[in-house]
C-alpha cells in the first residue's frame, strides 16, 4: 500500500507490504523501486516498508542538484517514517548510498534499530576514500568519463545509459540487460517533472553534492545493533574490502559475500540474499 507520509518539512511517498502485526523491516534505497517487488515477497512475516527519498521518486522534489539538506536530514527521514506508521522498532536494511543513513540511524537513533543490514555499502561519504578502503574500481572511472551524455529529458536515452551503467556496476557475466532495463523503467515511471530527478532516482547524484560530515565510520565500533553485512564479491563500484572493513569494525557483524554479484540485487541473488536478511531478522 503507497501513501504520502508528512515528515517534517517534506512529504515521502511511502510503500507498505505485508501486516502491520508483522515483524517490522524498513528498507533504505533511493526509491521504493531500488527494491523488486519480487524480492519484497520473499520476506515473509515481514512488516516491509519502503520509500522515496528526498528529491527522487514521488516524494517532494525541489532540486536533487542542490540539496538545501544534509545527511543527518535524511536519517531523520528514516525516523519519521516509523513515527509516521507508528513503529517503535524496525529492523533497518540500507542499500549503496542507503547503507549511509542506515549507519548513522543506528549510530544516533539506537533504540529505534533492532537489527541492521548494510549491502553494498561503505564506511565513509562520497569524496576521498579513506586510504585503507579500495576505492572504485578502473572500469568504473572509464565508464563515467567515457560513456555517450544521456538526454535526461528522452526516456530511451536514460533506459539506455541506465542499463550501460548497470553492466559496468554488475562486475558479471550473468548480467541479463533486460532485467536492468525493467528495473530502470520502474525506478523511472516513479519520478516526478523536475529535469534533475531521474538522474538522482537512477544514480543517487545528491550524493555528490550532500553534506555528509560529520564522519561516522570512528564510532562503528558504538553500534549496537546486531549487523550483518552482505556485499557482492564482483562489486567494482564499493569493492569488497568496505565490506570487510564494516563487518570488522561493527562489533559482532557478520560478513555475508555474495558470488556473482556486484553493485546490484539481481533477481539470481534474491534467494539467498532474502533467506539471510529472514534470518538476521527473525526476532
């Protein structure tokens, strides 16, 4: 069930799956459509809510290209929408750049965190890496400085860049291009007029230009929440010592690598991706 959700200064288009009375999980992406609805439906017994960020999918949109917010201002996004469903306690699972807010939610809001999953993510903002975490990879670099300029206002142009960009992100052979095509389009019929909006809902570009500071990645060791980390062993985009370097600096976090995967959650990973997250978030 979608709804738009008052939070604070802006409303968040906000998806819910499943019963209330179940066992609540909040999924942190981009937008709702960072998340397939067939790996929605593999978390049974789960209480899934979604949403669109700030500035992506139905949510207001002023200008992704100058956020007037900060990271913080996001995290406190992520608290509204439980306040605004009435959730006390969630288990928070936070992808790529949402893997950001996730940290930080559990690191300020611990007793709103009953268990964290961070995937394909990292332990610092978007800038310079810290010198003992691998930054992107090569292909990555070349692709963004070499790919054709998309015309974000043509649907054809941006379903095309999307799906170039996921095969870079992939890192794989079993990269199926319908697959990404699809999952661009459903991210793209999401977002609203602003000519900025599709390239943040598709890429994460606030990213680039939010402040993120404080850094957080000295006080992981404070996290309480019980964490497991799933990264893909093919990511070229967050390689997989962030990965390692999360579940090593979390105390008790449990590193799940997934073969075949890169920056992505692909329909082939949602089995076992689904069955780890059911785990980790049984009580």
């Amino acid at each position: 069930m979608e709804r738009l959700l008052p939070v604070g200064d802006v409303e968040l288009c906000v998806d819910t799956a499943g019963s209330p009375t179940d066992i609540p999980l909040l999924l942190i992406g981009t937008t709702v459509a960072t998340w397939d609805d067939a790996f929605v439906e593999r978390l049974t017994g789960r209480f899934v809510v979604r949403y669109d960020q700030r500035d992506t999918g139905r949510s207001t949109t002023v200008d992704p290209d100058s956020p007037g917010y900060t990271l913080r201002d996001l995290v406190a996004d992520a608290v509204g929408v439980l306040d605004g469903l009435g959730i006390d306690r969630a288990h928070v699972m936070g992808i790529g750049t949402g893997g950001f807010v996730a940290q930080v939610l559990a690191l300020d809001h611990p007793d709103r965190v009953a268990s964290l999953v961070l995937m394909g993510t990292r332990p610092v903002a978007p800038g310079p890496v810290d010198d003992d975490l691998p930054d992107h990879a090569p292909e990555i670099m070349a692709h963004f400085g070499s790919a054709p300029p998309v015309d974000w206002m043509d649907r054809t142009s941006i379903l095309d860049g999307a799906v170039a960009t996921a095969r870079v992100l992939s890192g794989s052979p079993q990269f199926d291009p319908a697959e990404a095509r699809a999952r661009a389009a459903r991210v793209l019929d999401r977002t609203g007029p602003h000519p900025a909006a599709a390239r943040n809902s598709l890429l994460s570009t606030v990213f680039a230009k939010l402040d993120c500071a404080p850094r957080w990645r000295e006080r992981l060791p404070r996290i309480t929440a019980p964490t497991l980390v799933v990264h893909g062993a093919a990511d070229p985009f967050f390689p997989v010592g962030n990965a390692e370097a999360l579940a090593a600096e979390i105390p008790g976090a449990r590193l799940l690598v997934v073969e075949g995967m890169g920056a992505e959650l692909p329909r082939r990973a949602h089995a076992e991706v689904a069955a780890a997250v059911l785990a980790h978030t049984a009580r």
